[in-house]
C-alpha cells in the first residue's frame, strides 16, 4: 500500500504523514509548500505534476484546499483552479493508476446558508441528509468537488468517500465578535458541542475511510465531535443553551465560573456524526464531557497530535481587522 496525501504541510496533511509513518505505511506527501511532511512540492492544478507523483500509489486522501480564510485574498479562479481543477486531476490520474481508495476532505461549510435558521425557528439537526446551500466560493467549490468524486464513482467505479469535518485549526475565530465576546479555549471549547474535532480524531476518520472505500463506493460523511444533544433539544438551544448544557452536564456551570468562562446563549446548528460511527467504524476520543473532565484534572484538552502540529496560520500577514479578512 502507498498513500498519496495532498496538502501534507497543512494541519491534516501533517497529521496524516505523522500518522502514517507512526504506522510504517509508504505515504508521499504533496504540497506547495516545503515542509518535512511534503515529499514533492507543486501544484495539484498542474497535471503533470499531479500525474508524476502517482506512480504506484493505491490510495489517495486529498486534503489539499483554498479555505474560507482565503476568500477575501485570493480570486474566484484561484478556488477554481485548486479546489476544482485539482481535485479532477486527482480523481483523473486516480483512475489511469487504478487506485483502490479515494477520500475527499471536504468540510461542513458546504452547507452554507442551511446552517441558520430563522429567529422563529429550531436549530438545525445537521445530517448527511441536508442539502447544502453554499454560501461563498469556498463552499460552493467544495460542494461542486464532492460531485466529481460521485461522477468518479459512477462512472468508473472509484471507491470516492467525502469526509466533511467540522472546525479542527488552532488558530482564532474567524469572527471579530466571537473573538472579543470570549476567549480562545472558551469558544473552542464551546464548540465541541456541536461544529468541532480534534484533528487526531478527524486524522483517524481519514485512515479508517481508506480501509471501508472498496466497500462502501461512495458516501458522504460528517466528522466532527459527537454531541450530547439530541434532537428535543433543538427548540431550548435556540434560547437556552446553557439550560440545556447544563441538564446534561450539571458540573459544567462551576466549571465554567472557576475559569471565569461563559457558555454560548444559542446554538443554531448540530452537526451529527451517527453514520460516520457506524459506516467507519470511527469512535472519537475528543467530546465535551473529555473537554469538562481534562479541566477538572487540570490537564491540557487538547490530543497531543493537535499540540505537535500547532498553528499554521493561513496568511503571512496580519489585517487591520484581525488575522483574517474575512468575507462571506
């Protein structure tokens, strides 16, 4: 077995190769970036260089991308040309190499618009099953990159699993808002709830994929923490999410007050794992009540796979609005 991993100097594509090699699997990694994870450096826009990289390769996790940080700073052609045109050169020279696997990290942003409901209405139970509406180029070409693969798999029979995670970087919020109304942990912690991953978690999602593609074919999966919330509790968590936090976590409120921590006052959207857990046979580690007890022990939440790859940044500069300059 050889895995070809895109994008291996950002945070998956290294989590990958250092797992990987953990396990003494043959691994390349490609990127466009120089990093001791990167075996060959290039563009997966470039065909050439894709198709060189292919050579007995049985399996491909392609988690190279532009991401939402990046649409205020590069152009609708850029997403294009990395997003779409790479992914297709991936899925072309896949099939010429007769590859057994191929898994697509895409991410939950391909919901876009589905993501927030009205003020009148529940939360949203975000499963497989929800239709995404994208809502910028991100999103639109991530989405449109998920159906090559299924074209792939329909048309030439390539085992194309589309793993959608939920948020695994270290870096700050997005969100000015977000980053002045709580701190850094707070909020990240906050979102193991319903929209996070620790990327060992995620990182394993990837590896289990490859071994169920042949057979499963095609399918789409969401990878994020499992949430402790079902779907009565929807309605509540639109005007209560600390009540309902707190039914189910009675320890968290005096948790949160000795770190002089809050909790989110709503939460719009729950993203729900149930068929990663069954299909992959996937059992993350990384969930809110590990979150409340780590604290309790005084011990670092964080995997020690998200501490070694730490922050990457997705610019070399910082904005005048902060470290992204973001646009929806």
């Amino acid at each position: 077995m050889r895995i070809l991993v895109t994008g291996s100097s950002g945070h998956l594509g290294e989590a990958l190769i250092r797992l990987l090699q953990e396990k003494k699997i043959d691994c390349l990694g490609i990127n466009i970036i120089k990093t001791e994870f990167t075996t060959k450096v290039g563009s997966i826009a470039d065909r050439n260089f894709v198709r060189s990289c292919m050579n007995g390769v049985t399996a491909v996790i392609h988690s190279a991308t532009l991401h939402k940080p990046h649409v205020a700073t590069h152009s609708y052609q850029d997403f294009i040309d990395t997003n779409l045109t790479g992914t297709l050169n991936l899925l072309e020279e896949a099939r010429l190499q007769n590859v057994k696997s191929f898994i697509y990290t895409s991410t939950t942003s391909t919901f876009g618009d589905m993501l927030t409901p009205s003020k009148d209405k529940p939360s949203i139970w975000i499963t497989e099953e929800v239709r995404p509406i994208p809502k910028n180029i991100y999103g639109v070409t991530k989405a449109a990159a998920e159906d090559l693969c299924q074209l792939f798999y329909r048309n030439y029979n390539l085992p194309c699993l589309i793993l959608r995670t939920s948020r695994f970087f270290p870096e700050k919020d997005d969100k000015k808002i977000n980053r002045e109304l709580y701190s850094d942990n707070n909020l990240k912690i906050n979102e193991y709830l319903y929209r996070r991953v620790d990327i060992e978690d995620a990182a394993n999602a990837h590896l289990l994929a490859i071994d169920k593609a042949a057979s499963i074919g095609f399918g789409k999966y969401i990878i994020s923490a499992t949430t402790p919330f079902s779907e009565n509790d929807l309605s509540e968590l639109r005007n209560n999410a600390p009540g309902v936090v707190e039914r189910l976590f009675p320890d968290f409120k005096e948790i949160y007050k000795f770190k002089n921590w809050k909790m989110l006052p709503e939460i719009d959207r729950v993203y729900v794992n149930t068929k990663a857990l069954k299909e992959l046979d996937w059992k993350p580690k990384y969930d809110f009540r590990y979150m409340l007890d780590s604290i309790k022990n005084n011990k670092d939440f964080r995997s020690e796979l998200s501490k070694i790859v730490g922050i990457k940044g997705y610019h070399n500069e910082e904005f005048d609005v902060g470290p992204y300059p973001v646009n929806e």
